[in-house]
C-alpha cells in the first residue's frame, strides 16, 4: 500500500473513530439530562384522582415542599384529528400536576390546563402532516385537547392531564426534592412516611454516572498510553539531563490538561462519595443499591419515560464500543505522524464535530458547549506527536 493510501486509511479510521466518540459524548449527556428526578412507582394498585391531588396539596402546606407529580400511561390509545380525518395509536402519559422538568417539550403542560396535550414529533406529523401543530385539536377518549407543544426524545406518545372523572391510570410519581433543604434525611423517604406511600423508589441518577465513566475511559487510556511512553522514553534518556527535564515538564502538562478538559465533566456527585470517613459501609449500601434499582428497573414493565432514560444510555453504550473497535484499529495501522498530519487531524476532528452538531439532532447540539470534544482529539495527537519528537 503507498503512503498516501496508508494516510488516507488512517484520516478514515480517525474519522470513524471522532464521530463514534462525539455520538458517545452526545448520548451521554442525554443519559444525563433525562436521569434527573427520582420515581416512585406505588406497589400495588393505583391512586385515584381525588387521593393523588390530596396528597399534592398536603404537600404544598410543607416549609419545604418537593415536586411531585403523579403520572400513568394508556397503551394503544386512539388520537384523532376529526378536521382531516385521520387516527394514530399511542402511548398516552396522563399526569397529574406540572410536567416541567421530567418530560421533555418545547412547553410544558400544567394542571389547571385541563384542555391541553403534547404529542410527539412522529404521531403529530401523521395527524397533521407537520411538526408545527401549536392551537391545532385533537380528540382523546371524547376529549377536545388543543396541543401545546412537541414531546422531544420520544417517539408514538402523547401527554395529557388526567381527567378527573375517568378510571385513574395514577401509578407512578416524578419527585424532585427542593433543594434548600439541607436535612440529612433521604428527602424520599421522608416524602414517602409524611404521605404513607407504600412504593418502590426507582433512581436514574447511575445510568448517567455509568455513561460518563464509559465515555471518560477512552481519553483515560489514551493519556496513560502517552504517559507511559514519555517514561519510557524518560529512562533511556537519563545522560540527556535536558532531554529528561523536557520529558517531565511535557508529563507535567499533560496531566494538568488532562485533568482540565475530562476529570471536571465526570461530574461525580457528591452521592457516591462518603459523607464521613468512618462510614465503612458506604460503599457497600451503594452497591447494593444500584443491583436494586437496576433489577427494579429490568423487572417492570418499561414505559416511556423509561425508555427515554435507556434509549440514550444504549446509544452510549453502543457508541462506545464502535469507539474503541476503531481505535483498535487505529492502534495496529499507526505510524509516526508528521506535523502536517497532526494539524490535518485536528482541523479534520472539527470538521467532524460541526458535522455531528448539524446531523444529529437535539442531543449534539450539547456538544457545542463541551470544551472536553473540541479539544479531545488536540489533546490526543499533539501529545502522541510531542512524545514521538522528543525520544528521537
């Protein structure tokens, strides 16, 4: 193969690489966005309309009150747009309370709005032919709603307020504790005993701990790949006194980089870190609380908030081993890069990002602020290249 097929094979496997991470980077961040908030599915049984609004205006009398709306789901529920005769089937979330902060749309739906729906992009362009819906009607269960926004990151769902007169569907709430409270009490449990729920807590919070970990570990390798070439090269170095004093001021900078671009955007909450050094069990209770919340989470049947949170975390997943396959690849066709192509793979890195950016969707326009994707590949090729330079 000549050179430049060989540079040309590499430019595509880098490529391939870049978009798999930034599509990583991307899904991550969705796991992240969609993770806020904690759910308490009741064990048995459902609340009734009247006992779950009760329960909300006990809760506004406290001096710190949490957010908590009460929500189910109708499968297979039929949507009509009488004016041009079309129905769709969808899952249909009835909630009770405000859906701003646990459902994404571009408006959110409050309780006093007894008259209003949101509908995902794909049933609202099959009922009206457009994404551009806001004022139109549509009728559920013999309801005339009038659609208020567009549900982002689902697909064949709609929302609606439940409907005090029809059988409750009321299993689930979205509960978000209010953050100046700073007892060290768990606000859930608290919650659950002030109103005698009897329910399972489900948390997402992991699944987004899990997919930054997954996303921080290629950088991770990467960096301990360069740094434990510059220490090799560090030892054969050692009657180059200039050599070796280069060599450790390019570790030194390295790791202060490393640490600014990707440590900071792990984001490890003070959740998983112990409260008091003598908490020895901390990490123990931890654990076991995320086999429960994982296998409460495979166990029930799955609903669209759900897969809202999975679907991104999946991607990341998938994402992240379509990575790491390239980079293998990467690894065994490497060779010593010029400057040239060092600096074509840097420009070429942010051609692929505004790529991604522009493509993607939603989810990667969140990379645009993500200082870590800019400046990840930089980081990366400069620093192979520095280590490279310096041993010759």
């Amino acid at each position: 193969m000549s050179g430049a097929k060989r540079a040309v094979c590499r430019f595509a496997v880098l490529g391939l690489m870049l978009v798999f991470w930034f599509l990583a980077e991307a899904a991550a961040m969705g796991t992240e966005k969609y993770s806020e908030g904690v759910s308490v599915k009741k064990t048995k049984g459902v609340w009734s309309y009247d006992e779950a609004d009760h329960i909300r205006q006990e809760e506004q009398k406290q001096e710190f009150p949490a957010t908590c709306t009460f929500l189910g789901e109708r499968k297979a529920e039929y949507l009509e747009n009488r004016e041009l005769g079309r129905m769709e089937t969808a899952s249909v979330i009835e909630v009770l309370g405000d859906t701003q902060g646990f459902l994404p749309a571009s408006a959110p739906l409050y309780k006093e709005d007894q008259e209003s729906c949101l509908l995902s992009e794909d049933i609202a362009y099959n009922l009206f032919g457009s994404k551009n819906i806001m004022g139109e009607e549509i009728f559920y269960r013999g309801r005339g709603l009038t659609v208020r926004g567009i549900l982002r990151g689902m697909e064949r769902t709609a929302a609606v307020q439940a409907a005090r007169e029809e059988d409750s569907v009321l299993d689930t709430i979205a509960y978000g504790a209010n953050t100046e409270e700073k007892s060290l009490e768990n606000p859930v449990q608290a919650f659950l005993m002030r109103h005698g729920i009897q329910g399972k807590v489900q948390e997402r919070k992991y699944l987004a701990v899990c997919a930054k970990l997954l996303v921080f570990f290629l950088p991770l390798v990467i960096f301990v790949r360069i740094a434990g070439r510059m220490a090799g090269n560090m030892r054969t170095q050692k009657v180059c006194r200039i050599r070796t004093a280069v060599l450790c001021a390019g570790m030194i900078l390295m790791t202060v980089i490393f640490f600014i671009l990707f440590w900071k955007p792990l984001g490890l909450t003070r959740d998983v870190v112990p409260t008091k050094w003598s908490d020895f069990l901390f990490w123990k209770q931890m654990t076991q609380q995320i086999r429960e919340n994982l296998e409460l989470l495979l166990q029930t049947q799955k609903t669209s908030l759900d897969f809202l949170v999975l679907s991104p975390f999946f991607s990341c997943l998938k994402y992240c081993v379509m990575t790491w396959g390239a980079y293998a690849v990467r690894c065994r066709i490497q060779k010593k890069a010029g400057a040239w192509e060092t600096a074509a793979g840097i420009l070429f890195s942010w051609i692929l990002l505004l790529a991604a950016i522009r493509f993607s969707g939603d989810s990667a326009v969140w990379l645009a602020g993500q200082k870590s994707v800019w400046f990840g590949a930089c980081f990366w090729l400069i620093g192979e290249y520095a280590a490279e330079r310096i041993s010759c």
